[in-house]
C-alpha cells in the first residue's frame, strides 16, 4: 500500500482483503477492558457466533501520525496472518469500526511479568526454563520464516490454561530480515538494534538476546538497568558490557545459557535452533510445571482481590461513619500477613510501566488480565454511599457503572462469601453475572487500575519516547534516501563513464577495421603484381627457351642436310657397293642421325624444364621474402596501432577511476557529514529528554517529600521545628551575619 494513502483507506484490494465487513459491536459483546498501552487498550470479548472468549486489541488510527498508525496496523495484520504454531497467539481476525482497529486474538490467563507482579518474587529455575523453551520454539518459528519479534519480553510472553506459552505483541515484528529499524522496549534490546543506524543492519539474533534479558527479568524480578532512565540504560546496553544473573543460588546451566543469549557480538550469539540443544532447556521436569505455577498464581489472584475487596467495603463504610479522612492501617496489616503467608515478598514496589519502543508498546498486548465486577453486600451504610445517581466502580481495570438498584458491588471470578440474599429474583441476577462474568486470569484487580494510572501519569515520558523514537525512525528514512540519492548518481556517473569507454573502444575498433581493410587492399595488389610479375618472368624463360630449340632444330636441319650431302658423295665414290646396300646404309645413317639429333633435343628439353623449375623456385622465394617483410611492416603497423589505443584506454580508465574515487569520496564525506549531524541532533534529543527527566523526577521527589511532610503527625512537626532552631542557634556564630542558617534536620529514633 502506498505510504500516502488516507488512513482507513480501503481502495486497494489487497489491504481490504485484510479486514472483514462485519460489525465487530454486533458480533462481541461483554466487552471489558483488562489492559492498556500507548497503542490503545486490550478487552476481553465473547463471541456470540459460538460463545467463544475471545481478546480484543483496539488500536486506533485517527489524530497525529494517522498515516503511521494506519500503516504500522497493516504491518501488524499481515504479520499475524502468516502466523501458524502453537507458541504463537491464534490470530482470528480484524475488523474496522470508527477510525479503531478491532484485532481479535485468542484469550490466554496473562503474562509471566503478571506471575512476578502477583507473587512479588522471583520464579524458580524449573519454571524459566519451562516459559523459556516455549518461547524460544516461538522464535526459532519466526527466524526460520526470516521474521524477527524484536519486543521480546516477560510482559509478551503469554500463558494459556492448558500451560502452553505463547509469544504476543508483534506491533513492533519485522515481516523481512536482516532489518535495521530502532523499535523494542529500551531495557529489552540488543546492541544491534541501538546501533543499527551506525553499524548495519541485525538479525534474528536480537530476539535471543531480549530472551536472555527476559531470562534475568524472570530470575530477579527487573531486567538490568531498570532503576535506570530508559535513555541512559541505551547507553549503558551499548556500551558497558553484557549483564549477568546476580544470585549465586542459580545453576551453572542456567548461568551458561543467559551468557549465551548475551553474547555482545552478534556473530557470537547462537541461533534460537542452537539454543533449543541448551541442556538447561532439555533437563528433566515436571509436565505440569507450567499449570501448576498458573494454578496457584490464581489461588494467590483470588485472596488478593478478595482482601482488596474487604478492603474497599471497609473504607466505604469507615468513610460513612467518620468521613474521608478516617485512617485505617488494619488493611495494611492483613494484606501483609497475607503476603508472609503465601510465601510472597512485599519488599519491593511493584514494576513500573515502560513505554515500548514500538507501535505496541505496552507490555499487555494480547495479554489477558482479571476482571472482577462487584460483591453483593447489603450493608446499609454501603448502599447509602453508593445511592446518588448512577455509581462508577473501578475494578480490574474496568469501570463498571451500576444503576441505583444494582447492590452488586463485586461479582465472579473472586467472589467474596456473603450472606444468602432471601430473594429469588437477586439470586437468579447474581447466578446470570456469574455465569456470564466468570473466565480465569492470573492478574489482580489492582495490577490493571495501576497500568491505566502510570499509563495516564507516564504520558509525558511516552510521548518522549515516541517521538524519540519517530526521530530515529526520520533519521533512517534520511540516510536511506541519502545513500539512494548518492547511489543512483554514482550509477549515473558510472553509466556515464561506461558509455565513453565503449564509444572510444568503438572509435579504436573502427580504425582498426579501417587498418585491416587497407592492408588487406595492399596484400591483394602486392598479390596481383607479384602475379602478373611471375607470368611475365616465366614467358620471359619460355620465350628464350622457345628460341633456343628453335635454333637447335635449325642447326640440327643443317647438320642433317650437310651430312645428307656428305654421305650421298661418299656413296658416289663407292661404286662398287650395291644399290640395294647403299641404300640400307643410307636408311640407318638417317636413322642413327635422327636419333642423336632427338636426344639432342629431349637433353635441352630436360635442360630447359630444369632450369625454368629452378628459376621459379627462386623467383617465387624472392617474392615470398617481399611478402614477408610486407607483412611484417603491417603487423607492425597494426600492433603500433593497437599499443596506442591501449594506452589511450589506459590513460582514460585512470581518469575514470579517479574521478569515480573523487565521487565516492565526496559521497562518503557527505553521508558521514549528515551522520554525524542526525547523530549530534540525536544526542541533543537524548541530553533534553534526560534533563526533562531528571526535572520531572525532582519535581516529583518534591511533592513526595511534601506530601509526607503534610502527613506527619503535629508531635514530629514539633520536634523537628524545635531541632532545627536548636540547630541553628548552635551554629550561629561560625556563620557569616549576612547568610541565613540552613536547617538541618535531626535524626529521629
């Protein structure tokens, strides 16, 4: 979907694929609100379809950064349809009513952060392990799809009644990696994630660092640096070195794996596939670790919103006979014997809130919480109080209204013993509440309403962080178009470049075409010539040779004419021989005669040949030489040529290159420069959050200490103004007389 579409814009068939047409108001019913964050609230719902008990994350998309809502919702959608295991949340569905995002997800009981809210101890080594391993298969799920978590966390890892964990919260996912985006929550993230816009890019490998986290979150109740500000633990996670369990109690498998999943450099780290070989993971355990920690996690639900609820009817009742200001530290007591006798440890406060990184920031998403509505209770000065026009009671993180005839003040799933009500119809209402009200929850009344007022109070450190956040964000979309803007003309340079080069390497391969046809024109007319040359040089031996036999069979006419004549006047003189034998000798003289003057002949024949072969053998080796050395004054031409172009091609890539290096220099030099700049705008950011912090804590330690100083009996206010006069007195004359003394106040047994 394009980034400029209009929120809630359906027009793209591929986003209205994502949601369904359906009215979610006509579809859920029972609606009630048992977590809250920074992207909205989390209800539990019923399905009127088949009665299913179903969670609800409503997030809407409607005022500031709409556009980013709206994408970050799609993001979130597409992410969880690709989702197919049991350690992940069933995702079944979403749908859009009134600029809020309706995301329907199966109902777990809650979190592990809600098993150390309610036991305000750790959990022990088998039960870590145990949460641990379901998480970690969701994870290797996840890196095995190329899909990152990156809010892992106790707060988002979920439990289910049959004891199965599930991993929740996937606001802040990422559908692709590696990734290089600055989401998660602050104590939770990986050094990759801090650094990402300075270093590179990060994988998977970060979620198996926020699970070590988790690890030491579970083991002692706070991740690490978390008396810290959310700024400064950024700074102390990417710089200092990893942190480590702090008891001696833990064993050496479990101290093994937490320094495994908190490897420093990445490359180090083990995969979650790795990790799930870990022989703290495989150890021996009970099956039903898991339910049984769930079972009395309830048990201990139960007691605490039924003392919170004694608690309430006291204080309505105290307020109804002695007003408002009626002190009542018997509630105080009975909640800590209580506490001592469950085993549980008071001593630290509760986990504060804090504002995730990511779209999804709160740590409850997809978590489910308790929800007790209201007790009956007939008492007269209770109905008395309540009976001014229509009542709001605030009970696990709902605000129940009641009209005046409703004397149910808390209902199931804790129900408090009561007396039986004589009426029929009451007890048939109460049965319907409880039956309609009743699911289970490992979360107590108060932990809700506390999450709704620290995310009210903590608004202004939310809003720092999200801007914090969108700058960071602002800052990568800025180096990203930045190194797109410097890679495209660096391309453009290079095509540039490119094209030169090929249009000189066209230019050589021209001329040297053009060469190659004119040494081709002179080898074919030296060719022609030396041709023409070798017939003329042979008719020239043939002419002479011609001539020669010619005046060879002249001189051999004569010759036979001369002896013709010379035997006829021998024959005359011999007149005593016989005709007939004149004539036979006659006949062979002839004969004898031709037969000389034929290998006469045949002899200057052979002559001849022999010597036209020689002398043709030597012509041709002449011209042989000529065409060599014409060849090589060619070759040689052509390899001057091509020397030239190559250096010339030579000479231009160096040119080429360092005008490339240039660039990329003045590019670097640039993207540096506005690093830096995004880096000390980033760091000025940090240091005014961190003064705003710092400010907004002193205001608040101060109206702490007045507060108290208010609520301190008149007898302490007494002593005190009393010492601090004494004090000054006693001190004053080392004082100088134009200073006042400051008092110091005196230490109280």
């Amino acid at each position: 979907m394009p980034s400029n579409a209009r929120a809630g814009s359906l027009k793209d068939p591929e986003v209205a694929e994502l949601f369904f047409k359906d009215d979610p108001e006509k579809l859920f019913v029972d609606l009630r609100e048992i977590g809250h964050g920074s992207f909205g609230a989390v209800y539990f719902a019923r399905d009127i379809r088949n009665n299913e008990v179903v969670a609800i994350k409503k997030m809407s998309y409607s005022g500031k950064q709409s556009n980013e809502k709206w994408q970050d919702i799609i993001k979130e959608v597409k992410f969880l349809q690709k989702l197919r295991h049991p350690n992940t949340i069933e995702y079944k569905g979403c749908y859009l009513r009134e600029h809020t995002a309706w995301l329907v997800m199966e109902y777990c009981l809650g979190s592990a952060s809600d098993l150390l809210e309610v036991h305000k101890k750790p959990l022990q080594e088998v039960e870590i392990a145990a949460i641990t391993h379901g998480a970690l298969q969701g994870l290797a799920y996840l890196h095995s799809h190329n899909m990152i978590h990156r809010d892992v966390k106790a707060g988002n890892i979920l439990l289910t009644e049959p004891g199965q964990v599930k991993l929740g919260d996937f606001g802040s996912a990422s559908i692709i990696a590696p990734a290089n985006s600055f989401v998660g929550t602050p104590y939770w993230m990986a050094p990759e994630v801090i650094l990402a816009m300075d270093e590179g890019q990060y994988d998977g490998k970060v979620d198996v660092w926020s699970l070590g986290i988790t690890c030491i979150e579970l083991a002692e109740r706070k991740p690490p640096l978390f008396n810290m500000n959310a700024m400064s633990a950024l700074y102390h996670i990417a710089q200092n070195d990893s942190p480590l369990l702090q008891s001696s109690h833990w064993s050496e498998y479990f101290r093994n794996f937490v320094d495994s999943c908190l490897q420093k450099i990445p490359q180090d780290r083990p995969t979650s596939d790795v990790l799930l070989k870990h022989r703290f993971l495989l150890r021996e355990r009970p099956q039903t670790v898991i339910m049984d920690l769930i079972q009395r996690t309830k048990d201990a639900v139960r007691e605490l919103d039924n003392l919170q609820y004694r608690k309430m009817k006291k204080i309505l009742f105290q307020e109804a006979q002695n007003g408002p200001n009626a002190e009542a530290p018997e509630e105080e007591e009975e909640v800590e014997q209580f506490l001592h006798r469950t085993g549980t440890i008071n001593s630290m406060e509760s986990s504060h809130s804090v504002p995730s990184m990511s779209i999804s920031a709160s740590s409850q998403s997809s978590s489910v919480n308790s929800l007790a509505d209201a007790s009956d209770d007939d008492d007269g000065a209770e109905i008395a109080m309540m009976q001014e026009g229509e009542h709001t009671v605030t009970s696990n993180s709902s605000v129940i209204h009641r009209l005046p005839g409703h004397d149910n003040l808390y209902d199931d799933p804790y129900q408090p013993e009561m007396e039986p009500q004589s009426s029929s119809s009451a007890a048939r209402r109460r049965a319907y509440c409880r039956n309609r009200d009743h699911f289970a929850t490992i979360r107590t009344a108060s932990l809700v309403t506390r999450q709704i007022q620290e995310h009210e109070q903590d608004s202004a450190l939310r809003d720092q962080m999200s801007g914090y956040k969108r700058m960071r964000r602002q800052h990568q979309k800025q180096l990203l178009a930045l190194e797109n803007k410097l890679r495209a003309e660096l391309d453009e340079h290079q095509l540039r470049l490119d094209k030169e080069l090929e249009a000189h390497r066209n230019n050589f391969s021209a001329e040297a075409e053009k060469l190659a046809k004119k040494h081709q024109a002179i080898f074919e007319k030296e060719a022609k010539a030396a041709l023409a040359e070798e017939k003329k040089f042979q008719q020239h031996i043939l002419g002479q040779q011609k001539k020669e036999l010619g005046n060879l069979l002249e001189s051999q006419k004569r010759q036979y004419k001369l002896r013709k004549e010379q035997l006829k006047e021998e024959l005359q003189e011999n007149q005593s021989t016989p005709k007939r034998e004149k004539q036979e000798w006659l006949l062979r003289q002839k004969e004898n005669m031709q037969h000389y003057q034929a290998e006469e002949e045949a002899n200057l024949l052979r002559r001849q040949r022999q010597y036209f072969e020689l002398q043709c053998r030597q012509y041709k080796r002449k011209m042989l030489l000529a065409r060599h050395n014409l060849d090589q004054d060619l070759l040689r031409e052509e390899l001057n040529k091509k020397q030239t172009q190559k250096d010339l091609e030579c000479a231009m890539l160096l040119r080429q290159h360092e005008s490339t290096q240039e660039l990329e220099f003045r590019h670097l030099h640039t993207v540096q420069r506005t690093r830096t700049e995004l880096t000390r705008l980033q760091h000025q950011t940090e240091l005014s959050n961190q003064l705003e912090y710092n400010k907004r804590r002193e205001q608040e330690l101060r109206q702490k200490h007045a507060m108290e100083v208010r609520q301190q009996p008149k007898s302490l206010k007494h002593l005190l103004h009393s010492e601090e006069i004494h004090t000054c007195l006693h001190f004053k004359p080392f004082l100088p007389s134009e200073k006042l003394c400051v008092p110091i106040p005196a230490k109280i047994h």
